[in-house]
C-alpha cells in the first residue's frame, strides 16, 4: 500500500518538486470529490485505464449524476485476444512464424491459475461489473486491440528522433526507461500501446462524433455482447452490448516506416489533452503551440548534478551497519539520525528498502533526497520488492561479501531471510517490531485488520520471513512494540527539539512530528499516528542504547507464520525454541529522549543543502568553483 505519509515527507523535505501543488493531508480532495465536482459541472466523457474501483464507487453512491456521464472508454479485459507474444505447433520447424495463440488474459505474474484475466479487470472485477451494467454507453479497447500495436524498433527510433518539445522527451524517456528495464528482451513484442492507443481511440471518437461522423482513426469496431470477469462474450440477460475495439488500423501511408496509424499520429498527438476535441483538432506532440513552459534546464539554467561524498581519511570508522526500512515516517527519522551518528562510532554501508510496507519502492527517491541532503551520495541504496520472501540480491551479495554489514538494524525482513540461506557472515541484528503476547492482555498494531489483535505491523507483513530471521542462531536483539510504545510521546519528544539548538534536520523532524500530532487529534484516520515515534528507538538504541540504562532479558520466542490472517505474525514466548533472542523490556525514557534532540541538533554531520529554496537559489546563478554538468564533491566543501 502507499501511505500518504510518504507524500507528506516528501512535502516537507526540500524534495525537487515543479511547481506548487502538493499533496496536504486532511486537504487533497478524494476521487470522489474530483468526480462529484466535475458531473455536475454537465456532460462529461470518463476514460478508465485502470481497475474500475473509484468509478464504480462514485455509480453507486451518486446515481443521480449518472445521466451526466456521456460515454465511458475502457483499457481492459481480453474478449477474443490470444497469447500476444504467439507460438508454434509442438513439431513445427524452426522457420515457423509463431501465430497468435493461447490464452486471453495477461496477468503473466499468475498464468497457470488465472490465465484469462486482464489486469485492469483482475483488479477490481466487481467494481468492473458495476461499471458495464451501468447502462452508459461504452467503448471497450481489450486486449484484443492492444495486441496489435507493439511498440516496435522502427517507431521506437522515429520517436527518438523526433523530440522537439519538453513533452515529447518527457514521453520518450519514459519509453526508453521502460524498454531498458524490461524483464527480457521481447520487449519489442510483449509491449503495448495499452493506455497511450486507448486515449488516441477514445479522442479519435470524440471528434468524429462532434463533427456527426462514427468513424475512428486508429481502430477497428464490432459490436459484442460482454460480461465482467474477463470480459467474456456471452449472450442472455447478463449480456451488455457494446462497441469493441479489435484492432488496431494499418498505416496506410506506404511511404512511411511506421506500420499502424496510431504511431503516426502519436508523434504529433499529446493523446490526453482532451479539451482539444472542444475545437476539433489535435494537440501534437511535437508542435510549439501549447507545449509545456519547461523542462527543469529551462527553469533551473545553471542546474547540475552534484554528487556529495564525505572525506574519511584518517579518521577511526565505526562498525559497519546496513539499515533494512521501509517508506514510514518513523523510518524516515531513524535513518537521518543513523547519518548523523559520529562516524567512529557507526558506519552506514547500506540502505535496503523494503517494497510490502507503507508504500512502495517507487517512493525509493525520497531516501536519495535525505541522503543528497545529508551529503552522503556515497551509499548505495537497495530496492526489495513487493512479494513476500523475495528480493534484490544483488546488493546484498556486494554488501556482504566485502563484509560491509557486521550489523544489521531492520525494520522489514525481507531481505535476511533469504542472505541467511547463502552467507551467514553477519555479526548481530536490531529487529524493530514483533508484540510479544503476554498475561496483561496488551493490544499489538495491525489496525488495518481487526481480527489479528496481537500481530506488529513489520511482523505482519512477512511473518514467514520474520521466523526465519528471528528463530536462527544469530545475535539478535528484539525493540518490541511494549518498547515502541515508551518512547512515542509527542510532547516528550517536541519538547526535547524544542530546548535544542536547530539544524535544518532537526527542523525537519520537528515539523513532521508536529504535523502528525496535528493530524492525530483532528483526525480518527491519522489515530496511529504516535506508532511511529517509536520506530526511531531501534536506531537510537543500536548507537548508544547503553547511555539509556537498559534493562535486556533473552527470551525463547516463536511466530506464527503461513497459518491464518488472524494469527499471522504473532509473537509468542515458546520455551520449545532453541534459541533465544534479547529483548529491551526497559529503558530510560527521559535520557533517549534527549540524545534524539541532541543528535539531531549537532552541527556536526549536518546537512550540505538544508532546504528546496537553497537548491533551487543554487541552480538560478553560475557556479562560483566548479565547471560541469555533473560533479563530485567533498561534502566538506560543499558551501565553498
């Protein structure tokens, strides 16, 4: 899930946003205000490129607006569509051009189970049949039609070498990205034009329509009897006829290299303008009228990439750390208050983020925007991924082969799990997480699920990864949540930062947390809040823990794992167990409380560029030291 935690970070961080809206909590309009506001302005056209979910929400409880939605175009299911990267026969010879074949769905992460549904309609398949019996006119582009477009190597090249708007780069830079980063080399023909051709299909009809005309530039019709699921064709009372896309409508300009109209057309058509079809033409891509006002070089003439690195030449390092977090707000905090740690004492090697927390690994960013800050471009930052058990190897491997992780601090387990079936070189690991049930009835976190009333959130999460990590032999320390809760006082906490001297990381912190309490008491949806104040205990007990007059007992403990969603993730004392781990039970509250100010208010290690406004001042003159477009620099030397 992605919590709008992470946007609030993000805000709050000098984060290298364009322009001034922003995602404000309490204050960003729903889906269904945006919905409400626009049907009732008068006649709208809907375009769904995803699963159904908002719109089947807004036709169930806003039935009286229906008659406002004029047409809906959709992005999904499969009707007559086969396999799209095609095959022989089993005995066929090796010159056989492979024909489409197979399966209607593309739901490639469950084929074997699932193998004809479409991802849009996967996603929310009840939503999907509110949506088609909804009585409103529908244009359907399946799978069927997407099919039919790939994008392919002579109209990835004609797109590179047409680029002469901010948009068109912006577009084909997203392409590229997506054919580098392709999981095999078929790109060229298992990617679609699924979205970008529906939204050429749906403008193409609008303007047909405007001008009394039915005919569509880029696409093929028939009209078919559909039901949800994946959407199948069927026909009785379950039926609902509508117009469906088949394919996609050859070029027909036999001078041109490009074999489908609608990659004509693309190169000069910015296909989701859709108040263009108010004047009957079409936006192009490449024409000057209407293109975007700049790109961040025009805004930002002197911007350049700059990679900040610390001098540690003779100076005593600290034991190496690699730090396993996910995208909270508690996290967050743990980590600048890792970067602040003298670096004779702790030594951050690694930062692994893990992808089934509360949000996902595109918000990877935000950790390179601390670490720019902080001048510490030096560290290399790991993505997991959004399955459980499984994750990226490859800087683990790096990590800790070169025997850059003695210690490890997680807040997610992803990661351990599986380093333990291979290297085991590591010294010792602080857990943040896990509720360990006992005789006073206390409560664990998993809100989101009212029925597991024991389970911590991390546990949760993967608890199959959990056991594995915590029922090892390993030394491992355990920061339960009994622990959490002792240190997740508002006031204690923006106190302490308060009596301190300010850094711009302090303030940073004090303006998140004052923004949570905030939004704990005016909200019965932030009520969790305080949960992440007590994420930063296991950083701060991992660099100076014993300062805190800790009381640790070693406790034989078991989790519940791959049983039910009610008991997933449970933590037990289990006197079976072999192995035990240490538990902080105890500690001095008004002692961890200062050294949390205290660090994050030293001058020392702070931060190179303190906010956007210094960024953006940086990039608007001339460098004063330094030539070049993209620089390393001595984060000692940063403000010369």
């Amino acid at each position: 899930m992605i919590s709008p935690l992470y946007h609030l970070c993000a805000n709050i961080l000098y984060h290298l946003k364009q322009g001034n809206r922003r995602y404000i909590p309490l204050q960003q309009p729903t889906a269904q205000e945006v919905m409400v506001n626009t049907m009732s302005a008068g006649p709208t056209t809907v375009i769904l490129t995803g699963a159904h979910t908002n719109f089947a929400i807004f036709l169930m409880t806003y039935p009286h607006l229906k008659s406002n939605v004029e047409h809906i175009y959709i992005m999904g299911g499969g009707v007559r569509s086969r396999n799209p990267t095609g095959c022989c026969p089993e005995n066929a010879t090796t010159s056989c051009i492979p024909q489409q074949c197979g399966d209607h769905g593309n739901l490639f992460t469950s084929y074997t189970t699932n193998p004809n549904a479409e991802f849009n309609i996967f996603g929310d398949p009840f939503a999907a049949y509110q949506v088609f019996h909804s009585g409103i006119p529908i244009t359907l582009v399946p799978l069927d039609a997407t099919n039919t477009i790939p994008i392919n190597e002579k109209f990835f090249d004609e797109f590179q070498n047409h680029q002469s708007t901010y948009e068109a780069q912006y577009c084909f830079k997203s392409l590229k990205m997506a054919r580098d980063t392709w999981f095999n080399d078929q790109f060229y023909t298992s990617y679609f034009m699924w979205d970008s051709f529906t939204s050429g299909v749906a403008i193409s009809s609008m303007r047909s329509e405007k001008n009394g005309e039915f005919e569509n530039d880029f696409a093929q019709f028939e009209y078919m009897n559909i039901t949800d699921g994946y959407t199948k064709e069927v026909y009785g009372p379950e039926a609902v006829k509508i117009r469906v896309a088949t394919k996609a409508k050859p070029n027909m300009d036999k001078d041109s290299s490009l074999d489908r109209e609608f990659f004509k057309s693309f190169l000069k058509v910015t296909s989701w303008l859709i108040r263009v079809i108010a004047r009957a033409d079409l936006q192009v891509l490449n024409r000057q009228e209407n293109s975007g006002r700049f790109n961040i070089q025009a805004q930002f003439p002197f911007y350049r990439e700059v990679l900040y690195k610390p001098e540690f030449r003779n100076k005593k390092i600290g034991k190496p750390i690699i730090f396993d977090m996910d995208m909270s707000p508690g996290d967050f905090v743990s980590l600048i208050y890792l970067l602040k740690a003298p670096t004779e004492v702790v030594d951050l090697k690694g930062i692994l983020v893990s992808g089934n927390g509360w949000a996902n690994v595109a918000s990877i960013d935000i950790i390179y925007d601390i670490l720019h800050m902080m001048g510490r471009d030096d560290i290399p930052v790991g993505r997991g991924i959004l399955l459980k058990i499984l994750y990226n190897m490859v800087l683990l491997e790096t990590l800790v082969t070169q025997n850059f992780g003695s210690h490890w601090l997680l807040s997610s387990f992803l990661s351990l799990s599986i380093l333990m079936q291979s290297f085991l070189c590591t010294q010792s690991i602080y857990v943040v997480g896990g509720h360990i049930s006992d005789e006073s009835d206390s409560k664990g976190n998993v809100f989101t699920v009212p029925s597991n009333k024991y389970a911590e959130f991390n546990m949760y999460l993967d608890p199959l990864a959990a056991k594995t990590v915590l029922e090892t032999t390993l030394d491992i320390t355990l920061i339960p949540l009994s622990s959490q809760r002792k240190a997740a006082s508002f006031q204690a906490i923006l106190k302490a930062l308060k009596h301190a001297d300010h850094t711009p990381e302090s303030s940073f912190v004090q303006h998140l947390f004052l923004l949570l309490h905030d939004l704990q008491q005016k909200h019965e949806l932030y009520h969790h809040m305080d949960m992440f104040l007590g994420e930063v205990l296991g950083a701060v007990f991992l660099v100076e823990g014993f300062n805190m007059r800790p009381s640790l007992q070693s406790k034989p403990i078991s989790i519940f794992a791959n049983s039910t969603t009610s008991m997933d993730g449970q933590m037990v004392v289990d006197k079976r167990s072999a192995n035990s781990v240490k538990v902080l039970v105890d500690f001095s509250t008004e002692e961890y409380y200062n050294r949390v100010a205290n660090s994050l208010c030293n001058k020392e290690q702070s931060a190179i560029i303190s906010s956007f406004a210094e960024q953006s001042a940086m990039w608007k003159r001339p460098p004063k030291k330094y030539e070049g477009s993209h620089l390393c620099i001595n984060a000692a030397e940063a403000h010369t």
